[in-house]
C-alpha cells in the first residue's frame, strides 16, 4: 500500500483532488488509478450505474466475526476512533493498525513465512474497515482508495463502480 500525504491536496468545490506544484501556480491533475494506487485497475463502463455498496456479504463472510472476542475488542476500539474522522486520514491509521495486528499473531507463531505476515495485514486492515463501513455508497476517492486495499471482492467492486462514475474533470486555478 502506497500512501500519499493527504496535507498536499486541495480539494475543489466538485471533489476534485488537484496536487500543487510548489514550482508553479499551475494545479496538476491526478487520475483515479494514481491517486487509488495498485488496485484500480483499468476503468470498465458497464458498471457505472451500479450502486457502489449493494453487494454486502452476510454475518458467515465476515472476516471480523471469525475472530477472538478480544481482538474483535481491540478493533472496535480502532473502529470507535477511526469513525470519527474523514475518510482521507483513515487510510494511513488503518494501515498502522493492521501492522500491529499481524505482529501480534507473529509473536505468538513460531514460524511465519514474509507471504503469511502480509496475508495477516489484509486480513487486519480488511476488519476494521467492515468495521467502519457505513454501507453508504462511497463518497470520495480516499474512501474508494481505502476499499481497493480490501480483500472482499465486493469492497473492491465498489471502489471500481465509484471510480467508473467519475468523469475526468479539470481544475482551473484562480
């Protein structure tokens, strides 16, 4: 997960998220895929008019309901927290949090391949954010950023389906 320094942003009145340029007055643009990062891959029309949240898993797909009542605690706490701020600055404390997460596992396994460790830091990251889902359709490119990093397909699929709708805007610096 690449994370981008949300401080450098501007954000217009239509939600477009410019970069200033310190050498210029000019403001660049920045897609939704390098904004998003890795996982958005390439932008398919047909799902444009599907609404972002409409695929949400029973209680049985949740990866937060399989765990241990005190971890379940310790995210909640996280989720407590993390609900109260904005999307945008969610992202890097998610990311934190599922470090932490996969450490305390590695503590306690004798063995624990590099693969393993990263597959706990999704799965981390992946329960908090069920924790924090509203299931509101996604508002913004930092929500669809953090839903990218998911491992549900169907959290993915939504941040695909609002980044399909978006249409290329631009900026004109006043």
């Amino acid at each position: 997960m690449h994370d981008i320094d949300p401080t450098h942003f501007d954000v217009s009145n239509d939600a477009a998220v410019a970069l200033q340029s310190p050498q210029s007055r000019r403001v660049q643009m920045m897609s939704a895929v390098t904004l998003c990062g890795r996982a958005a891959g390439p932008v398919q029309l047909d799902t444009v008019l599907g609404v972002a949240n409409e695929n949400v898993p029973t209680a049985e797909g949740m990866l937060y309901g399989q765990l241990p009542a005190a971890i379940r605690g310790a995210i909640d706490e996280w989720a407590v927290h993390l609900s109260a701020r904005p999307w945008r600055f969610r992202r890097e404390a998610m990311t934190h949090f599922a470090r932490v997460f996969a450490e305390q596992f590695r503590r306690h396994m004798d063995e624990m391949t590099d693969e393993e460790f990263e597959s706990l830091k999704e799965v981390g990251y992946t329960c908090l954010l069920e924790r924090l889902e509203d299931g509101i359709r996604i508002a913004d490119l930092h929500q669809a950023r953090i839903y990218l990093d998911s491992v549900h397909d169907h959290h993915r699929e939504a941040a695909r389906r609002f980044l399909n709708s978006q249409a290329p805007r631009s900026l004109v610096h006043a």
